[in-house]
C-alpha cells in the first residue's frame, strides 16, 4: 500500500471510529509501524486534517459537513433561482469560480447561506459597475457547495439538474 492510500485509509479508520485510535493499532491495522503513523498523521495535518493527539490515541475532528462542486450554466436573470435551490436545502454557497482560457481558474468567495445572503448578494451585483462571474464564460460556472451530508447535496444535485441548470 502506498503512502496516499495508507493516509486516506488512516481517515477512514478515525472517521468510522466511536473515540481515539491509538497509533498502535493504526500501525497494526495497517502493517506498518507505529513511527509511519506519527510521520503519516503529521503529513495529513498539514494537509489542514483537524486530527487531535490524546493520551488514549488520535482523533479526527472535522465536521460532518458534506461538500461538492457543482458545474451549471445559466443566464444572469436565473442567478437568483439557482442560489435558491442551493440555501433552500440548508446549504452554503462556499464559492463561485470559472475556467477561463486565457487566465485560467478564476474565483471568488460568496458564503451564502440564506435567501437574504442571495438577495444581499445579487443587490450588490445590480448596484455596482460589475457583473457575475459567469458572465465571461457564457454561463459556464462551478459553486463549491456544503451541505449537512451527502444526501442533501444530492438532493440539491437533483433539483440543479431538474431546473436545466447542471452541466453533465
């Protein structure tokens, strides 16, 4: 087994475990030793994994929040409709980003959470000198997107794609 396998097999192990894993029995799990463990732990650490170190082993503490990336295409008058979707479900709008030819990935922030975030959101977009993102890749876009588990991201999946704006 190869090192990335191995750290994404030590995730799994914590995630499905009731409290600490102790190094020990990662390294037995895995059939490595117990200093592979410490040196893999450290490595998904700066790989920004919320990983505690207790007296009885290592535990995992990210949230359980879900998150996925959806690809959409739309026009600017259905912004609002598409944001909807998304918050309606309970879900943050985490980004908005393109891919662009010339320049590449460009993205930008939003953090929408609510239906007065895509109202305050989209006010901002009418009363400013801008325009959406999308706007220069023909509606082309893609929202990282969090939600409270899969399912609900499905879901949202589901109604994006029911509303003809995901992109298969």
């Amino acid at each position: 087994m190869d090192g990335k396998t191995r750290r994404q097999e030590i995730l799994n192990l914590m995630r499905n475990a009731e409290g600490p894993v102790s190094g020990e029995r990662l390294a037995k799990s895995l059939g490595v030793s117990r200093q592979v463990i410490v040196q893999d732990i450290a490595l998904l650490r700066a790989a920004d994994h919320d990983i505690l170190a207790t007296n009885r082993g290592y535990l995992y503490t990210a949230s359980s929040e879900a998150g996925r990336v959806f690809h959409v295409n739309h026009k600017n008058e259905e912004m609002e409709e598409e944001l909807n979707i998304m918050v309606d479900f309970g879900a943050t709008v985490v980004d908005v980003f393109v891919e662009h030819k010339p320049y590449g990935e460009l993205s930008a922030p939003l953090n929408i959470r609510t239906r007065k975030g895509v109202s305050d959101f989209l006010e901002s977009i009418r009363s400013g000198h801008s325009s959406p993102l999308m706007t220069i890749t023909c509606g082309d876009h893609y929202h990282t997107v969090k939600a409270d588990s899969e399912k609900t991201l499905d879901e949202i999946e589901e109604e994006l794609d029911r509303h003809g704006f995901l992109v298969r």
